[in-house]
C-alpha cells in the first residue's frame, strides 16, 4: 500500500506539477514480497519536476524527477538489494521520466560508515543505478571513493558495485549474499 501513495505522490507532483513546484520533508518504507515489514526506509528533503540538461541548454521535452538529500535506511539487511530494485520501480511508475537523486546516503545498521554516500544516482533501467561523486563503504571494511560508478541491483552482477580504476573494471558486493 506504501507503493500505491508513493506512486501517486510522485505522479502528482512530477506529471501535474510545474516545473520548480516542490514537496518537501517525503519519507516513506518500501516492501517486497512476503515480508510484512518495510525492509528499508527512504526520506528525502524535496521532491520537485526539472528538464533535463544538454550542455548549458534545458530540454523541455525531456522532463525528470528530482529528489534532494535522500536518506535511504536499511531495515532488513537480507533484503536490501531486492529493496532497492523495489524502490526504482515504484519512482519510475510514478514518475515515467528519469528518476534523479543527490547527495544520497544509504546507511546499513551494521556498519558505522555509510554504505555509500553519493552526489548524485540516475537510476536507469534494467536495474542499474548510475552513481557520480562519491564513496563506498563494503561489509568487508574496505572503502573506495570514485567519480563515476554504477550498481547493479538485477542480473548476474546482482549486489554488484563496479567502478574503475586505471581504465581496469572494479566490482564489489555492496552486501554480504542472503543465506
């Protein structure tokens, strides 16, 4: 039912709303299936309808979905991979453009430093999640900063981050594999 708000939420203020009208203070918890609590928590300070941008000129046609300072709390570490697929799903239906979100913080309880602190995500279909400007932090205790980075949350890269390093692709589990 949580999705259903969101979607409509997101539909009315990206499809009705006009360019620079803005929610403020949005948070809500995303399900998957057969688990009967919200497996991860997401806020954002503002949600708000931009352009797109093409070098120094703004697409009309090519309208996105914006969220500001999104917080994305982990609640089920189990699930976290599943739940982060969940959660472009639901922002894509509502919004049908491109979901953007900055200055992004994805904090799990097991660990101190967060998961990954971001400047900006672009999440792309096919179950990707293309990162800029920021760092990682891995189970294992390993960091790694990066400027361009993409997370993969289907496929046979699933829980997979990859970034490179000296023109060499780099790939770490963001998560430990579900037992």
């Amino acid at each position: 039912m949580v999705f259903l708000c969101l979607v409509l939420f997101v539909q009315v203020v990206v499809s009705a709303g006009n360019v620079g009208e803005k929610a403020r203070q949005i948070g809500f918890g995303i399900y998957v299936p057969h688990v009967d609590h919200p497996v991860l928590s997401i806020s954002c300070a503002q949600l708000r309808k931009e352009h797109r941008s093409v070098g120094f000129f703004r697409i009309g046609a090519l309208p996105m979905a914006v969220a500001e300072e999104v917080v994305i709390e982990v609640r089920d570490p189990q699930y976290l991979v599943a739940a982060l697929e969940q959660a472009r799903l639901a922002l894509n239906a509502g919004a049908s453009d491109t979901v953007e979100l900055r200055k992004v913080i994805l904090r799990d309880p097991r660990q101190s430093q967060p998961v990954l602190a971001v400047a900006k995500v672009r999440m792309l279909p096919g179950g990707i999640w293309q990162i800029s400007g920021g760092g990682a932090s891995f189970i294992t205790g390993k960091s790694q900063s990066f400027d361009e980075a993409r997370l993969h949350l289907t496929g046979p890269l699933l829980g997979q981050l990859e970034w490179s390093e000296a023109g060499k692709p780099m790939f770490q589990s963001l998560v430990e594999s579900p037992k």
